[in-house]
C-alpha cells in the first residue's frame, strides 16, 4: 500500500499480527486479539521496549532481552551485554515466550522483528 504525503509517495506496509486467545471465562466465548501494524518502509528505527511492556506485559528485563534477540544477537551474546548469567537468559526468553504466545525462539523473533518499531500511545 502507498500513502501519498505532501510532495512524496510513502510507502507503507501494513501487518495483522495474531496475538494469544484468551481463554474463555464466566462462560463466555473465548476472544481472539490482534495487533495491526503500520510500517513506514523507508524508516525502520530500534524497537521501543515500552512496546513490549505495554503490549504485552513484559518486565523491563524481559523486555531488553527481547528487543536484543529482535535486534538479531544471539543469546549467548545477550547475556554477555546485559552481563547476566545464560540461565538468567534462558529464563527471560521462556517467560517472553509465553507472555508472546509462541512456543519456539524462532517464532518470537518472527513476532518480535514485525512489531512497530517506536511507541507513539
């Protein structure tokens, strides 16, 4: 898709993420989210964490090892910048699974590299 602008054509890639289902509760259906994303494709800036934690309810630790594995590093190399132990690590990455709704590494860093890249709410 291609928005036009004032003197230019800006090219926009927009996203439907799928987000967990929460369970049904008191009885009720149970209710499906979703996450749309806009993207400018001609600015791509590091995520924000405040994302992470807004979105999806993430520590701040939690959060700066997802922005890290988003950012490509591996995880060995997370736990040598944020100087923490790779069970430390391990841990955060398995909590962040589960809050993101994925089961693998390479699902969260799918979800974690579409996710808009700045927070503006």
């Amino acid at each position: 898709m291609r928005l036009s602008g004032p003197g230019r054509t800006l090219p926009l890639n927009i996203q439907c993420l799928s987000l967990r289902t929460d369970e049904a509760t008191l009885g009720g259906p149970a209710q499906a989210h979703a996450l749309l994303v806009f993207h400018d494709l001609e600015d791509v800036p590091p995520i924000d964490l405040h994302i992470l934690i807004a979105v999806f309810g993430l520590t701040r630790a939690e959060a700066c090892v997802a922005g890290l594995l988003a950012e490509g590093q591996a995880p060995a190399d997370i736990g040598l910048i944020l100087d923490v132990s790779m069970g430390t690590i391990r841990t955060h990455l398995r909590v962040v699974a589960s809050k993101l709704g994925v089961k693998r590494q390479s699902e969260m860093e799918r979800l974690l590299t579409r996710l808009p890249q700045t927070w503006r709410g």
